[in-house]
C-alpha cells in the first residue's frame, strides 16, 4: 500500500512536469520541482507552498502531497504553485535558504516573504486559512466581489 502511494504521488508529480512542458490555455501547472534559484519569477504573481522532504517515501511527504491533490481548486483559486524538493543531497537553492530539517512545509506570500513554516503535514483547509487572512488575498476578494456587481 505504500509503495501505492508513492507511485501515485510521483503520477502527480510526473503529470504536473508534462504539464509544464506542454502548457494548455490558462491552466498553469500546480505542481513542480524546486529547482529555480529562488522565487522572484512568482513574486506578485503566485504564492509557493515548499514542501520538502529528505525522500519521496518520507510518510509526511506522501500525506502532505496526499492532502494537497485532494483540493487543487481551492488551491487554484488561491494562485498557489506547490513546489517540491526531495533530495537533500542536490543541495538546492531553495533547500539551502530554507535550511528544512526532514520534511517541512512553507508557505510563501506573492510579496516574496516566508508566512508560514511547519515540520508536519498541514490540510488545504488551514492553509487556505492563513492565505485567506492576508492583506493581499483580502484585497483580491474585495476586488472579485466589486467585478461581480459591476457586470
């Protein structure tokens, strides 16, 4: 069963890649590698979540991963991008500025700045909490409500 799962999550993570690859019209890729040098190509754009792992069957890794495909919408809705890094031997940017010990997950705003940090699995219904919270997400709410009445 494990060895299921982790077949399935590398499936997303394979499909999110192709999908990268071969854009279609207005449907960005919510999955992809942390391999960029850092994130200023999202600023003002995206929010990343960073997941990070010492392994692809790291259990927390294949939960967190489990919990984000399960509600890509909410996530969508949100301009999240989920960026993945699992091998710390690759000694990556990102994973050297994050400094991760074991799996951790980080929430980036689209201003650039670290949100939030946790060493375990987090569900999308409090991660889209804390970005529903922020004062950027706040003032795109506002903005969707006002472009809904003015039609």
């Amino acid at each position: 069963m494990k060895r299921l799962t982790t077949l399935v999550i590398a499936g997303f993570i394979a499909t999110a890649s192709l999908a990268q690859d071969t854009p279609s019209e207005g449907d960005d890729p919510l999955f992809a590698a942390a391999d960029m040098a850092d994130l200023s190509e999202f600023r003002w754009k995206k929010r990343p979540v960073l997941v990070f792992a010492d392994s692809e069957d790291d259990p927390a890794f294949i939960e967190q991963m489990e919990l984000l495909a399960a509600r890509e919408d909410e996530l969508r809705e949100r301009d999240v991008i989920v960026l993945t890094d699992t091998d710390p031997d690759a000694r990556a940017p990102l994973r050297l500025q994050m400094r991760p010990r074991g799996f951790m997950l980080v929430l980036v705003g689209k201003d650039g700045g670290n949100k939030l940090r946790k060493p375990f699995p987090w569900d999308v219904r409090e991660i889209t909490r804390s970005i529903d919270k922020m004062p950027m997400r706040q003032r795109e709410i506002r903005e969707e409500k006002e472009a809904a009445r003015t039609r």
